[in-house]
C-alpha cells in the first residue's frame, strides 16, 4: 500500500517533505511571538494509516523501531505521540530505500 500510494519517491526533495505529504510532520504555530508545535496537518489518509499501523507492527515485533518507542516513553512521551514519532522514523527508512534503491537492512 505504501509503494502504490507513494508512486514515485523520488518526486519528495527530503523525507521531511515526504513526511509532510501524508500528514505526519507536525505543524509550528506562532502566535503572539510564542512558537509551539502543534497537530500534524493533513494529507493522504492512506499513507498515515499504513505508516501507523507499520508502526504498531515494528513495536510489537520488536527490534529498532521497539528500541525507538520504549527510548520515547522512558521520555515521558505519551503511547499515541511515540508510535507516530516511531512512524515517522519508518517513513525516512522507506523514503530512503525508495529514492536510493537500496535494501533494508536491521543493523
């Protein structure tokens, strides 16, 4: 899903750019001369399920990406904020098996 939803990487300057097309990059808001972070914007519904349940796959598996979520909850992150952190973390791993046409590999 995430390969005929994506079509082409290469088409994504940066895995920042292609995070922000479905939706996971989260948005800076500045008002009053504050700066927060806010909610992630929208994009391709698609992708973000793909990329979250992914997400929730890896952790469960273990490997990196559990290594990745525990690291964030012992942060203090709360469960839902670490698995959408551990599924941005995917999305650079794809982006870049995509555009440099390498494989995969855990360490």
């Amino acid at each position: 899903m995430i390969i005929a939803e994506t079509v082409d990487a290469s088409r994504f300057e940066s895995y920042k750019k292609y995070k922000a097309y479905y939706g996971l990059a989260p948005r800076l808001r500045v008002s009053a001369g504050r700066a927060r972070l806010g909610r992630c914007g929208k994009g391709n519904p698609y992708l973000r399920w793909a990329f979250y349940m992914a997400a929730m796959t890896s952790v469960a598996r273990g490997g990196r990406a559990r290594e990745r979520y525990l690291r964030l909850l012992g942060r203090g992150k709360p469960r839902r904020k670490a698995l959408v952190a551990v599924a941005g973390w995917l999305s650079r791993i794809v982006w870049v098996v995509l555009t440099a046409g390498v494989p995969y590999s855990e360490r």
